[in-house]
C-alpha cells in the first residue's frame, strides 16, 4: 500500500534544530519546559517559547470586569513563563484557540519538534473539553514529544510496530531517534489475544518482525536492537512495556474515523498514560524516511 504524501510534507528531522515548547502556568507545562531542556542538552537543539492567551466567551453582563480580569490573568501567566525560561530564550503570545494555533505555528515557523506537556484527561472530561495535546499530536505537521514526567535521558527507545501498512514508516523513525541518541531499539509488537499463542504463531510475528527489521536503512551508527513480543491488550501491553524505557515513538494516523475520534488512536491512547515521553511522528514526515530509502 502506498502512501499518499502531500507536497507540503517536510522530511523528518533528527536531530531537531529548532524546538517550539508552548507552555502556561501548569505544572505540565513545567514538566515541558524541563524536557525540552534536557533535549537540548543531548542534541543541542534552540528552543523557543509560544504562550497562546485563550479568551474564554464574555457574559453578556459584567462584561468589562471579565475582560478585566482575563487580561491580569494573561499577564500573570506570561510572567511566570518569561520567569522561567529566563531572558535568552525567545518568546512568543497570540490570542487564539491554543490547540490550532500551536499546530499552525509549528507548520509556519519552520520548526523541527513540539514538546508539550498534557493533562492526560479521560472519559467525559476528554470528550467534553478534549486535550490540547491530542488535537496538537493529530493535526500538527511535524513530531510532537508529549510529556507527562520529564526523563533526564534518552537511552533507550521503544518502537511498538503491529505490522500494518504503515508499520514501517514508524520503524524507521524511531530507528533514526535512537542511532541520533546512541540508544537501545526495542521493536515491541502484541499479540491480541485472551488465549496462549500457538508456537507458529510466535514464529510467524518473530519472521514478521525480522522483515521490517532487515528493511531499515543502511545504519552506520547502529544503535543496539532488541524485539520483543506480548500477548494481552495492545495498548496496555505497550504501557507495560513503555516503563521499562526512555521513549515511546508511534505514527499518528487514523485508519478508522469515527472509532479513533471517539475513542482515540493508538498514538493518542498512549501518550495519555504513558509513564514515560511520547513521540508522535506525522504519517507524512515517516512515510517520506521510507520513499527515501526506496522502500
């Protein structure tokens, strides 16, 4: 199956040169904000702040307190950043709706990464007033690194694969972030199954799993590589998993509309418990890694 690619996809990039970190007052934000410091350590990457004033809807009475209070809230709020992130870091606000925004930023400023922290919400709350870092990871044009808890380090990266038309593109991807950080691969698939595997099934995943493995690009800095198998729940055996590692990395794409809008994909379902970062990398910008490579 081939990928359709837009003309206006960008090759995916690693290591990021420049990183957009939106960021509020939270303490996700904060958590961000500590990642992405963390990154530049490692790769060297400029990081450059984006604080969106969301203005909620005004009452029909009361209208001038409202704003009134709206604005020392902002000024609040970008004090705290700039405090923060200190005076060499460059830094941005606009008014708008954070989520498309973000998303329009990161596709007009020429930047290489998103890292942003998340609430994580579920159930109603998810449904009722979403995650700006869902919409973010769904729309933007370039990776996003969700962050829950910042990690000092990314020594080892976990690439679940479950053999899809798109399996690869997310392979290679995560491929290229742990040679970039002299990392450990892991290459994760699950069996989803309530029931014990058959022995010939366990060697047909391993046989798939060595496919996609021999496929990837020539690797001069080969990182070591391990593959692993579980059976169980996929997206819980994937959390499991992710605890024993530095990184997560999943392709964003939706292959059933209304279920994945509901519900969310496997790349939004993840990053909303992952115990450790998440990269979200675009179908088009992973896809690109494997036209590349003639694969």
């Amino acid at each position: 199956m081939r990928v359709h690619l837009p003309q206006e996809a960008r090759m995916f990039r690693f290591p990021p040169r420049r990183i957009l970190v939106p960021m509020d007052s939270s303490g996700e934000s904060a958590a961000a904000w500590q990642q992405a410091r963390q990154l530049r350590r490692q790769v060297g990457a400029r990081l450059e702040v984006f604080y969106v004033r969301w203005w909620p809807p005004m009452p029909v009475e009361g209208m001038g307190m409202h704003t009134e209070w709206a604005v020392r809230d902002h000024e609040k709020i970008s004090r705290w950043i700039r405090e923060r992130i200190g005076p060499d870091t460059a830094y941005t606000e606009i008014d708008g709706d954070p989520g498309p925004q973000i998303a329009r930023m990161a596709e007009h400023g020429d930047f290489d990464w998103i890292v942003m922290g998340t609430h994580g919400r579920h159930g109603a709350a998810r449904v009722l007033e979403g995650s700006v870092a869902e919409y973010v990871a769904r729309h933007a044009a370039i990776p996003v690194l969700v962050v829950h808890k910042p990690h000092q380090r990314f020594r080892s990266v976990l690439a679940p694969v479950d053999f899809d038309a798109h399996a690869f593109a997310g392979l290679e991807a995560a491929a290229r972030v742990a040679d970039g950080l002299g990392g450990t691969l892991c290459v994760f698939s699950v069996l989803e199954s309530k029931l014990a595997p058959t022995a010939q099934k366990m060697t047909d995943v391993r046989e798939l799993q060595r496919d996609l493995i021999s496929r990837l690009a020539p690797r001069p800095d080969a990182s070591p590589l391990i593959a692993k198998i579980a059976v169980g729940d996929r997206i819980r055996e994937i959390l499991v998993e992710a605890g024993r590692h530095d990184l997560v990395v999943v392709v964003s794409h939706i292959r059933r509309p209304l279920r994945d809008r509901l519900v969310g994909t496997t790349a939004e379902r993840v990053l909303r418990d992952s115990p450790v970062p998440v990269l979200v990398v675009p179908l088009e910008q992973a896809a690109l890694l494997t036209a590349g490579n003639g694969r």
